[in-house]
C-alpha cells in the first residue's frame, strides 16, 4: 500500500513546480505590458529644449526578471503548501526567550535612546552635521510618531477607518499660520514671540471640533462607506485650502511664520536671542535641539494620554465597538460618544502635530497635506500593528527613517549612473514592505496586545483574537 503512495506524491510533485513556473511566466508578461510605456523610455530635453526618448531595455528586462523570480519563489514556497507544514518565518527559540528577558525594559531603553540621540548625532557629527540627522531624521520620524499614534486611537482602537486624516494635521498647520501671521499682529503684536505657545492649544481645539463635525455625518457608516466619505473630507480640506485664496494663499501657500521661541526667547543672532542670553556662539543647532525635544513631549504626551484612556470608561467603550458594535450598544453603551470622542481626541493630536510642522517649516501650502500623506500614516498604524503604540514607533523608523536613508546612498550614483535617484523609488519600496508584510505578518509588527481587563493574571493575547473594526 505504500508503494502506490509514493508513487502519487512523485506525480503530483512536477504539477506544483510546473503551476509556479506558469504563474511566473505570466507575471513577468504582465509585467513587461506595464513597464514598457512606463519603463522603456525616458524623456529629457536636448539644448535645443527639443523632448528626446532615451530607450532602457535593460531596466525593463531587470524588472520583469525580479518578478519571475519572485513569483516563482511564492508559487514554490508560499502558496499551495500542506495545511499541516511548518510555518516559513518561525522566530527561534532563543530568539524568544532573550527578547521575554528585554521586553520588560524595551520602553526605558527605547526611551533613553530617543532622548540621547540629538547628543550622539552632536558628538558623532559636529554641529553642522548633526542639524540635517536631528532635523530631517529625528523630528521627521516624531512627527509620523506623534500623528500615527493619534489616528491609532481612531483606528486601533475604536477600528473607525479613516483615510482623510491628513485634514486634521492640515486644520492644525493652517490654524498655527493664520492666527501667528494675521491675528496676532493685528491685534497684540508684542506677544509674537509667544506665537507658538498661544496658538499650540488652539490649533489642537479647532481640530478636535473639525473631528466631531465629521463624526456627525458618518455614525450610521460602517467599513468601506466610512473610509470613502472620510477620504472625501480629506480631499475637501485640501480643495478648499486651493480655491480659497484670501484665505489660505491658494497653491502659495503661507509665508514667514513665526518659529517657536525658547519660552519668549527667539532662536537668532540678536542680543536678546538666545544665544546671547546664555553667552554662546550663535548656531542654527539650538533651535533645531529645541525643536527635537519639543515634538519628543509632545509625542510622550499622545501616548500618555492614549494609555490613560485605554483604562478609562470610554478607552474600554472604543474597544468594544472595535469588537461589535451591535454587542457595544446592546451594553448600553452610547456609540455616538464614543465615535465622537474617538474623532475629536484623534483629530487634536493630529492639529498639534500639524501646529508644531507648521512652525518647524515657516511655510505650508495644500501640497504639504495630499491623501498620500493619510495613506503613510495609515499604513504606519497598520505596519505597526492596528491599537500597538510600540509598533508605531518600529514602523515610523522603518517607513519614514528608511526613506530619508535612500537620500544618502550615493555610491548607488556610480553603478546606475550619475542621473539615478534612489527617493524615486521610494514608493516601490513602500509597496514591496506592504506586500511582504501582509505574507509574513498580517496583523503587524506586534501581533499581540495586552488587554486593560484581565482575571487573576495579566498576559498577552494574539491579535487574532482581536477584530480589526468595520467602522
């Protein structure tokens, strides 16, 4: 009886090799239709401003090799395989139990390394080097931090999907600029040095009460209807910040708008500035450290508070409308709060990120605020782990960080030529991280979730007992 077992499994076997082999084939083919009108050619202008088409064959015949081969290791390794096989990524044993030893401390360390770290980019650096890591590193990644962690509390928690989020951080940058350029000296000119202060609680106010106006419209929506009419507010915001030139300057945008000041006292070369203040050279490396350390509290205060009201009455309410939100109101719970709370409180964390992105820029324009935007930060929240503060911040460094490293590789210039630009790749980077993550780790980074109520003990439980919402 065995014989003829084995017999058909070796028959079998070639029919599952063949199968990847096809599924490659028409991969690389589709691939080939996309890539010639987009791939094949390139246009540039001649000197005698005349557009000229430079063919690259080679970089379509590079493509579509990448693809077979990907594809093939899929159909081979990936799909179709035993119900009862062994999973492809298995994090080792030891693995496991050093991170068990170090996962008790990963916040401290974690924490101590983000506040050194505009200390060893100065140490390791100088101070003309260590501005462009502090600045375009450093706060770049704290304020995709700060902004993820906000909508996490919209679709982590409560599971309302969200895709004009970007609006939010548009009302607050916009809300910043308009009061620091034209309200506040019109009417007190001498507290503009306080500008960012002032304005810093208001540009978070105004936000919360844009999220509760798009709360309103959308309580009876669910899943994809809410993620259409919040992409629809979204795309609203940025229109109307186009068409309204009195009031936003239109695609000009907003200029010269006050940078924060150390409590009153400016960032610049003046004898009341701060250098002068405390007898130091004057260097454009303060401001840029002050800046770091601010949206650092701001971004510990939106996790604080996230934290606090996960084990709050309304925290537990988000969570159970995220599970069911006819068992939430069978409860008693009132899912209109809730959802209203959930917009407001998401949306003001992303108006104070957006005050502190307009104050670090000194110029916004509606370009600053495209879906694109929503979409990163939505996929940082996603890539993380949809309700993890943790994988918030690995999926910041990996996404945002990651794509500010490619500016830096220019030995890349040396083996594609002089002309390549790895940040135009960025996107594709982006989309092979979302494709890969969905295969190895469909619920994020972290994939486990420690609940606010437990009996006896507390433990970590799988993210797959946990639902995602529809909204």
């Amino acid at each position: 009886m065995a014989q003829p077992t084995l017999s058909a499994k070796a028959a079998t076997e070639p029919t599952r090799v063949q199968r990847a082999f096809k599924d490659a084939f028409i991969a690389a083919l589709v691939m080939l239709g996309l890539s010639v009108p987009i791939l094949a050619l390139r246009t540039e202008q001649n000197m005698s401003n005349e557009v000229i088409l430079i063919p690259r064959p080679w970089l379509v015949v590079s493509c579509c090799l990448i693809v077979f081969v990907g594809r093939l290791l899929l159909g081979l390794f990936v799909f179709n395989r035993a119900p009862d096989a062994k999973p492809l990524f298995e994090t080792p044993t030891s693995l496991r139990t050093a991170w068990d030893k170090f996962a008790p401390y990963a916040a401290q360390v974690g924490l101590g390394a983000i506040i050194a770290y505009p200390l060893v980019a100065l140490y390791l650096g100088g101070p003309q080097g260590a501005i462009k890591w502090i600045d375009n590193f450093g706060i770049q990644i704290l304020i995709y931090i700060m902004l993820g962690w906000g909508l996490n509390i919209v679709v982590g928690l409560a599971g309302l999907l969200d895709l004009g989020y970007v609006a939010f951080y548009a009302v607050g940058a916009y809300s910043y600029a308009l009061i620091a350029t034209k309200v506040i000296p019109a009417t007190y000119p001498d507290l503009g040095v306080w500008a960012f202060w002032i304005c810093l609680p208001i540009s978070g106010i105004l936000a919360a009460m844009w999220g509760v106006i798009l709360g309103f419209p959308v309580l009876r929506l669910r899943g994809d209807y809410l993620a259409i009419v919040t992409l629809a507010f979204g795309e609203i915001i940025r229109l109307v910040l186009i068409n309204w030139v009195d009031f936003s300057g239109g695609y000009a945008g907003l200029s010269s708008i006050p940078r924060p000041s150390f409590f009153g006292i400016p960032f610049n070369a003046s004898e009341t500035g701060f250098a002068a203040k405390f007898g130091l050279e004057f260097s454009p490396i303060y401001r840029t450290v002050f800046l770091y350390y601010v949206i650092l509290v701001l971004s510990l205060i939106t996790a604080f508070v996230t934290l606090r009201l996960r084990r709050l009455p309304v925290g537990r309410a988000w969570e159970a409308l995220r599970e069911d939100e006819i068992a939430c109101r069978s409860l008693g719970i009132n899912t209109v709060s809730t959802k209203l709370t959930a917009f407001s409180i998401g949306a003001m964390f992303g108006g104070f990120a957006g005050a502190f992105f307009a104050a670090r820029q000194g110029f916004i324009s509606p370009e600053s605020f495209v879906f694109l935007e929503s979409a990163q930060i939505l996929a940082i929240v996603v890539l993380g782990g949809m309700g993890s503060l943790f994988g918030v911040v690995i999926a910041s460094i990996a996404l945002v960080g990651g794509i500010e490293i490619l500016r830096e590789l220019d030995f890349l210039k040396a083996i594609f030529g002089p002309s390549f630009d790895p940040t135009q790749y960025r996107m594709l980077i982006f989309g092979l991280a979302m494709v890969l993550m969905m295969l190895w780790k469909p619920r994020g980074l972290i994939s486990h979730r420690e609940p606010t109520v437990f009996l006896k003990e507390r433990k970590s439980i799988s993210s797959s007992l946990v639902q995602e919402g529809h909204g």
